[in-house]
C-alpha cells in the first residue's frame, strides 16, 4: 500500500532516505519518472540505496503504475513510498487506477515560468492545473518539505493566496505591508 505520495525533483536524497521513510515506515520505494528509469547511471545509483532498510526501485511511469496495482504492491504489510519529480505521474497514476489519499508536495525548484507557492516548491500554471486535477479527484494535497520541521500546508489554502505562502519575516512574525 502507498504510504506516501510525494513529488520531489530530487527523488531519493537525505530527507526522503533518513527523515520521510522513518517517518512513514516505508520498506519499499518506488522512484516513477521515465528520464530517470531510462539512464542506466542513475537506475543503478538509487537502485544501490536502501533507506531505513527500504528497497528502491526505479522504474517508468507505466511500469510504476502497473507494479503499483499488482497484489505485492497493495498488500498492507508493504508500506511503498512513491516519488515522481512533478506532479503529472501522480494524475497518469491516479487516472490508471492506483489508490492514495494523499499527496505530499515536497519540492520543485525554480524554472522559468515556475512561480512560487511555498519557498521550496514552485510550479507553472499548467503544474498547478494538475494539482488541482489530482484534488479534485478526492485526494489531498499538502506541502510540506521535512516531515518533522515543516508544518503541513493545505494546496487550497496557499493557491488561494495566488499561490504565494503568507509573507514572514526571520521569526516567522507577519510582515506589515
């Protein structure tokens, strides 16, 4: 069963490895992204991690999808934690048949016609459509970075802001305008 949901452009590194996977208990990780599962170099690097114990794999959306529907993979006693660097696996997922709840908006860095929602995550308009797709499918949304720092943010709340996070100064009092 799917224990997490999350979109991160750097897929497998420190906070997903020590902090996400603890946090969840994930024992098995499951990496969708086509570019990724394409180049043999880095197939085989995040192949190489094991997390917490968690066994990774990368493969191609569709080969995510279809081993994400299998029995192995909806078994409760194989907690997956599921990553993709946008959001549009997650709604290619979803729209297939794969069940999940929730969706963590972990990062997305700067592009050109990127803006920002949250300091760690920036999206274009067409990003956000699928956001909005994929909650419209009943599923939450949220943003949130480290699992034990970063409070959850609610995707409607901040886009309704006009996807910008309320204004904060250093500690975190709001800034007058």
């Amino acid at each position: 069963m799917i224990a997490l949901a999350r979109i991160d452009e750097r897929l497998v590194h420190g906070q997903v490895a020590v902090k996400w996977t603890e946090h969840v208990k994930a024992n098995r990780i499951v990496v969708a992204d086509d570019e990724t599962s394409n180049n043999s170099m880095m197939r085989n690097l995040f192949s190489s991690f094991s997390p917490n114990g968690a066994k990774v794999e990368v493969l191609t959306v569709n080969e995510a999808t279809a081993r994400l529907l299998t029995a192995e993979y909806t078994d409760p006693s194989v907690r997956i934690m599921v990553l993709a660097k946008t959001p549009k696996p997650f709604l290619d997922m979803l729209e297939a048949g794969v069940a999940f709840g929730e969706l963590n908006a972990g990062n997305m860095g700067t592009k050109p016609g990127r803006k920002k929602c949250v300091g760690y995550f920036h999206a274009t308009d067409e990003e956000l459509g699928t956001m909005k797709a994929i909650r419209a499918k009943g599923v939450a949304v949220y943003f949130q970075n480290i699992c034990d720092m970063d409070a959850k943010k609610e995707f409607d709340a901040v886009v309704d802001q006009g996807g910008q996070e309320e204004k904060r100064g250093f500690f975190g009092f709001k800034k007058s305008k």
